[in-house]
C-alpha cells in the first residue's frame, strides 16, 4: 500500500504505511535489511515532498549504510541517496 499511495503521490498516507511496516520489516529481517534500507529510503523520498527536511534526512542517513553494506560505496543507489541528502 505504501508504494501504491507514493506512486499516486498520497505521500502522508504512504508514510503511514511505510511506518506500520518498517517494525515488522525489521523484526522478521533485521535492521541492515535491503528492504529495511528501501523502506526507509521511501520514508525519504515521502518526507522530502511533504516539506519535512529534517526527517526525510533522518531516513536518508538511516538508508545510507545499509545501501553501503549491501551493495558497496560505488552503487548507483548510493550516489542518489548522497545526492537526496
């Protein structure tokens, strides 16, 4: 639902999502997850179109090192995520 609600741009209704599924994302796959670090990386973009700088940051350096450790420094998805900070 959180992705269906950004890509129809409802970003406060897809941040809702996003936040009822990051805990159980985490729980079930840890906290270095890719899609623990996705989640968060929508939790971004989300907070970014709503005008919420400071916590589409927060997501932006919780995203970074697992990107880093999933995929390494050189990752494309890295460059973007330094480029959204």
């Amino acid at each position: 639902m959180g992705v269906c609600n950004l890509h129809l741009g409802n970003f406060a209704a897809a941040l809702e999502c996003y936040g009822k599924a990051l805990p159980i994302l985490i729980a079930t796959h840890g906290e270095a997850d890719e899609n623990v670090g996705k989640t968060y990386n929508d939790m971004g973009f989300c907070n970014f179109n709503l005008d919420n700088f400071a916590a589409a940051l927060e997501c932006y350096e919780k995203t970074l090192p697992i990107l880093i450790a999933t995929h390494g420094e050189a990752d494309e998805n890295v460059g973007k995520t330094y480029n959204d900070m």
